[in-house]
C-alpha cells in the first residue's frame, strides 16, 4: 500500500513540474494592397510556424524564425527574378529582415500584389491548469491515507 502512496506522490510530483503546454492555433489572414485576391494559408501555432501559402494557384512556403510573434504586425509581397518568383514577409513591428519562400515558377498571367498578414487566436482548447492537477492529487492521497487508516479493501 505505501509503494502506491508513493507512486501517487511521484505522478503528482511530475504533473505540477511539467511545463504548461499550449495548443493554441492562429488563423492567417492576408490582405491585398491592389485588390487582387488575397493568398490563403491553413491556421498556425507559434513559435516558428511554418505557413503553407497558396496564392494565384502557386503554393509557397515560409518558415518564421522563433521571433516572430503573433501579435506583430507583417507585411507580404512577391519578388520576381527572370521567370522565378518567391513570396516575402517583414516584421515590421520589430523591423526584422524579410523572410523568403522557396523559388518558384512564374505562371503565365501571374500578377505581383503585397499587403499585410495579421495572425488571429482561433478558441483555445481547455486545459486543466497544475494548481487544480496539484489539488486533485493531494485529494487522492488524502483519501488512501484515510482508507488505509481504517483498514478499509484498498483497489490493486
């Protein structure tokens, strides 16, 4: 019985130092300085999301460095180089470097267009917080000590 009282406390132990996970997503929304149709990308979990971008019927990817936040405020824009072309995006809240996509094909009829890209929380999961996880714990262990001291079946 008290190996079980101290398998309890140890799984207590872990479950208030483990760290708080958070699994909140983001949902990308981009708008478009000329009008043309803004790109669309699935939502996002920071930090260092990777965005998958379709645009123009061109797929591109981007991958933020982990000093993006989602609270900053970005812009995007196309940059061509013969028949390539890549897709950019600058932080403009902390002014850092633009960030490039991989190089694709031009289209024919491709059309460049630039705008701003804002990250929006979509609802957050609920998660049990370590101080109800903690209190819970220490129920079980109150009840079991209770439970022993009067000698009552214990489960095995």
């Amino acid at each position: 019985m008290r190996k079980s009282l101290w398998i309890i406390l140890a799984v207590l132990l872990v479950t208030i130092a483990a760290p708080n996970a958070h699994a909140d997503s983001f949902s990308v929304t981009f708008t478009s300085q000329f009008g043309h149709p803004p790109p669309t990308a699935m939502d996002v979990t920071f930090p260092s999301p990777t965005l998958d971008i379709t645009w123009q019927g061109i797929a591109f990817t981007v991958a933020f460095p982990s000093s993006f936040l989602p609270g900053d405020s970005y812009g995007w824009g196309t940059q061509a180089s013969g028949t390539n072309v890549t897709m950019f995006i600058e932080d403009f809240t902390v002014g850092l470097p633009f960030i490039f996509s991989d190089i694709v094909s031009v289209p024919a009829g491709f059309v460049h267009d630039a705008g701003n890209l804002t990250f929006t929380p979509t609802v957050a999961a609920p998660e049990p917080s370590s101080i109800a996880l903690m209190l819970l714990g220490i129920g079980l262990v109150l009840v079991m000590r209770t439970r022993i001291g009067q000698r009552l079946p214990q489960a095995s």
